[in-house]
C-alpha cells in the first residue's frame, strides 16, 4: 500500500471525537507560565499522562519545518512565523543524504546544511526543538534521506541491522552527527527536547532490534534520550516494533486509548498531524487539507502534537523523492514544491489556514502571541525569450561498452541525472521493448526523436514499454539512441532498492539487445560547468537554452515553465529542481537569495523541446 493510502484516511479529515482515555491533561488558564529555553539545564520526562518538564506539564506545540527545505537566509524568518502561530516547539528532520553525499564525505556547514545552527536559532527565538535525525525519514526526500551511494552495493539491504554495509555507514553518519547533537539537548542546556529513532519503521519492518540497536548507537554518544518513536497504528499493532520506553507518536491517527495499551507509562502523541498533504506529479490539483477540527480537540484536551508540515519548502535540486508499491509498480514522483497545503506557504506566507490556526492557539495561550512577522517581498519579471546555448548531444562524455544495461548505480556510481544507450541497429521497422525503465526515456533513430517511455504515465495508460520504429529508407544500419532520465528513489515502504537507469533488458521485436555504449550525464555542477556552446541552433531535443534576467530589485518569485515539456532549471547555478508539463505544478520557486542585482543567468535543458518558449516570473505558485 502507498503512503498516501494508508495515512490519507484519517490524515486530511476531521475526526469525529478523539479518544478521551489514556490520561491527558488539559491546558488551563490557571496552568504556570511556559518555560522556555534559556541555557540552562531543563529535564523532561515521559509519562503516561502525558510530558513533564521540570516537574511541570508541558504540551508540545509543534510544527515541522526542515533547514534543507529553504535557504539559510530565511530560517529565522520561517521559525518566528511557527512561534507567531503560537506554537513552542520546532520538529526536523535531518537528511542524511544531505549532509554526506559520498562516502565519509560530511559537509555540515555550507548553505543549508548547517543544522546546530538552525536548532541555536530555535533557541534564540524560544522555541523547543524536536529533532528527528533519521538515519531514515522518508518526508518525501530522495530515498527517505538515504544516502543513494548504498544502492551502489548489489546486495545492500536497508533499515535491517544484519547487514554489515548499511550498519557500518550508519555508525559512521551518527558518530559524525551525534557529538554536534549531544550539547543541543534541553538536559545540557539547549533547546531539544526529544529525539525520534528512525521512523515509520513499522510501515517496513518488524525487527524491534533494529530500533534498540539505533538507540544504543546515540547512547553510546552520551545522548540519553528521551527519545520517541513515530508510525501508522495498525502497522505498529501488527509489526509490534514498539520501542519500550519511547513516547509514542502516531501519524495520522488518534486512537489514544489503544495506542496508550501499547505505549504503558510513556506518553502518547500525535507524531504527525496532516494539515495538507504531499503532491506527486500528475495529480489532477495541489492537495490541501482541512485540520482545524482535530487542532480545536487536541488543544482542548491538552494533548501534546507535531503538525506535519507547518511550513513546507522546496524539494530544490534532486531532492525530491517518490512512492511506489512493494513490487516497484504505481511510481509517484513528487513534484519539486514541497508547499504541503501547510499553514506557512512555499515562500513562506501566512495562509487563511495559518490564522485559522493561530486563533486556536491564542486561545489556549498563558500569554498574548508575537506579532505575525511580514512575507519576505516578491517580484514579477516580464517574459524574457530563452535562445539555445549547448546541445547534450556535443557534451557527451567518452562512453563505457557494456554488454546489458545496468543499474546508473551500479554502472556509472551515479544517483541522479540521465544515462545514454547507444548502439546500431537494422534499418527494418521493429518494436522496441524497453524493461524496467526507471525513469522516463526518449528514443532517437539518427538524431530523429520517435517516443517516450514513462514509469509515471504509461503504468497508467498502457503497456507502455513498446516503442514503434519506423524503417529507415536509405541504409542498411541506423544509430538508435535511448536517453534515460530519473526522478528522485522510492522513500517509503517495500521498494527500497529503486536504481536508476534500464534496469531490465531492451529488446527489438523479440531479440534482445547486447553491447552498448553507455553514458554517464549527471547534471552535477561539474558537469553544468563544461557545457561546450552550440555553434549553430541545433534541431535534436536534449538542448540547454539560456536566458539573462536583470533585476534592480530583489525578492522571490516563481518562474513559469507552462510553455516547456519537460526537463530542469538552474538559476545563478543553483539547480531549483524538475518541471513537467505533466502538472499539476507549472511554475519553481526562486527565493530571493538567489538573485542578483543586475545581471542573472537562467539555464534550461528540456528533453523534448526543440524552440525555447518565454519565460516569466510571478509572485504565486498558483497560476
């Protein structure tokens, strides 16, 4: 079952009436004042009836943003939106692969990625912090914030303890993570409260000490928790992965008095409260939600909670991940925005929801709430006419011989980006039969583009892995060319080894296809860089178009891509992730810490156009 079928029962409607039972304690006027963190030494202990600090009740507030999601400039101004809102608590997550892209290769520190001090800045503002470091998060990250490189190991198996590979990297990414942690925590005087040990492990396994060996791993380190645990009811009732000890959180879900039985003197919470929901591409429409009914009882009984997401962000770059079913079928890219239906939009707007929450909580308040801070600016541009810059076909690296196609993993030790499959052919008309296609493919014949293959819509629409060529006239062999192009890796569920690339066999008619070429396009910055540029305007799909933006003022914007098909947009460098005509989404968010004063370049490559279209900037995501 998919992700969204599982948690979109309970996750985007009302509930009726929450489960009284299980001891909650009800917020009051007469309760003391909230503490805060100060710097000094705070101690907070699970209970049954719910979370004590300092020997005080304390119901968690929390709204879930991610550092990695946003840039650096505006995570202050996302954090006092949350405390604004009225809530006391920060959750993130930390995204292992983003913090370590090549084996024992850590960056911590530049852009986005230096997560002490967006938790300093929570504590800066007075907000308490819920930390959920993975190693596995799913949110809808590539690969659940895995790092890809393990898919480079045939025989890696993930999230399982008894396979030495992954447990070695593990080890390696929390003995890195967890001395930068260790200080953070509320009992040495910051603002982390809690720490989640992996996540929504029942929706993948049973083996309980898996979790207890996580766990060990952060003690080990001197981080005594506490530490708490998030997932699916059912899953967790069937899988019996309760970690004993841990504050129980549910996810989409509010059945205390059943969840309590399992969780016996910790507390239970909501884990994961959905006030929007996630976008894959294709949908009809953006997904909203509806949560204002479940805050207003969650409040009223006190009942500690973590909305998921209060402030979304941006899949920017590769980050985006996917859904697929246990069998690898029914694959659900999601789209490059990360807006979430949340209460706090993309570019981080306060929304008629984000009022409507705010009211609840002022309510329930022991002080008046800060001011709601502004949006940061935003501009329009005017349409600007992109012209061809560099064609893919003359920046082809040297090729490798391969007798099959493989895995981009396996092959090239590549993680995103496309693969080119080269190879002669007979001149006869034939069926072109391509396996497992992971994710989307163009097919040439001499240059000429004859079809696609796509993992999202065909599964849909037909077999869809059948290409008709047509015969060539004037020549006994023709080039064919099959390019290759992913999305992000599967992040939830069963389908945990999703390899890029043609990880089947290709075949014409019924004989299968041997000895290729093959071709390693990354789309990685080195790559960018070494574009050679077009002498004369090429006529073959696969082209980089540029454009220059002059700006005298600075502000967000989204860039609209509704006149292209399908491919990536860079600005100043800064990939800012996939677009496709597929919709529902049509225009990418650019912050304005991206921009320039006076002169910026856009760069473009569209797989399927040939003649650039404008371009505009707006101040919506939404046309």
């Amino acid at each position: 079952m998919l992700r969204r079928d599982f948690l979109r029962l309970t996750a985007l409607a009302p509930l009726a009436a929450l489960s009284t039972r299980g001891h909650a304690v009800p917020l009051s006027s007469g309760m003391p004042v909230e503490q805060f963190p100060d710097g000094r030494a705070h101690r907070l202990e699970l209970k049954a009836h719910g979370f004590m600090l300092d020997g005080k009740p304390l119901q968690i507030r929390s709204g879930e943003m991610h550092p990695a999601r946003m840039p650096a400039e505006y995570w202050l101004h996302r954090i006092r939106m949350a405390k604004a809102m009225g809530l006391n608590t920060i959750s993130i997550y930390l995204m292992w692969n983003h913090l370590e892209r090549e084996p024992g290769e850590f960056d911590l520190h530049t852009g986005n990625r230096d997560f002490v001090q967006f938790i300093r800045l929570c504590q800066r503002e007075g907000m308490w912090v819920y930390l959920r470091p993975g190693p596995y998060i799913c949110g809808e990250w590539d690969y659940g914030g895995l790092p890809p490189y393990l898919l480079r190991k045939p025989d890696i198996r993930v999230r399982r303890k008894d396979d030495p590979d992954y447990m070695a990297a593990v080890r390696r990414y929390i003995d890195t993570i967890a001395p930068l942690i260790r200080p953070l925590m509320a009992y040495n005087g910051g603002p982390v409260l809690m720490l989640q040990v992996e996540n929504e492990y029942a929706s993948f396994g049973h083996d309980l000490d898996y979790l207890k060996q996580l766990q060990a791993l952060w003690e080990g380190h001197g981080i005594r928790g506490p530490f708490t645990i998030s997932d699916d009811l059912g899953q967790l009732q069937a899988q019996k992965t309760y970690l004993p000890g841990a504050a129980l959180g549910l996810d989409g879900d509010a059945d205390f008095a059943a969840a309590q039985a399992i969780a016996g003197e910790a507390p239970v919470w909501v884990g994961e409260g959905y006030p929007g929901w996630l976008t894959h591409w294709g949908d009809p429409d953006f997904q909203r939600g509806d949560y204002a009914a479940t805050l207003r009882e969650l409040l009223q009984q006190g009942r500690s909670f973590n909305l998921y997401v209060v402030h979304g962000g941006s899949n920017f770059g590769f980050s985006a991940g996917a859904n697929a079913t246990g069998d690898y079928s029914h694959f659900e890219p999601v789209i490059t925005s990360y807006d979430y239906g949340a209460p706090i939009n993309e570019r981080g707007e306060a929304t008629p929801d984000y009022h409507a929450f705010r009211a609840l909580l002022a309510a329930h308040a022991t002080q008046p709430l800060p001011e709601v801070p502004a949006a940061p600016p935003a501009i329009r541009f005017a349409a600007i006419a992109p012209v061809a810059h560099a064609s893919l076909w003359d920046n082809l690296p040297a090729p490798r011989a391969v007798k099959k196609p493989q895995a981009n993993e396996l092959l090239f030790a590549q993680d995103h980006g496309l693969v080119l499959y080269r190879r002669k052919i007979h001149a006869a008309a034939a069926a072109l039969t391509l396996d497992s296609v992971r994710d989307y493919a163009t097919v040439f014949r001499d240059g000429h583009y004859v079809d696609c293959v796509s993992r999202v819509q065909h599964a849909r629409l037909r077999a869809g892995n059948r290409v008709e060529l047509p015969a060539i006239v004037d020549g006994e062999a023709s080039q064919l060319d099959i390019l290759v192009d992913s999305f992000g890796h599967v992040g939830y569920g069963q389908a945990m080894a999703d390899r890029k690339g043609i990880v089947g066999s290709i075949r014409l008619d019924h004989d299968e296809l041997e000895d290729w070429d093959a071709y390693s396009l990354p789309l990685d910055d080195g790559y960018i860089r070494r574009l050679k540029p077009v002498i004369t305007a090429p006529s073959r799909a696969g082209i980089f178009f540029k454009a220059t933006l002059r700006l005298d003022r600075l502000g967000d914007s989204y860039i609209d891509m509704s006149g292209w098909a399908k491919g990536y947009l860079w600005v100043n460098g800064q990939l800012l992730g996939r677009y496709w005509n597929l919709g529902p989404q049509q225009r990418l968010y650019c912050p304005a810490a991206w921009f320039r004063h006076g002169h910026n370049e856009l760069l473009i490559l569209d797989l399927h156009q040939t003649v650039a279209a404008p371009i505009h900037g707006a101040t919506t995501l939404h046309a």
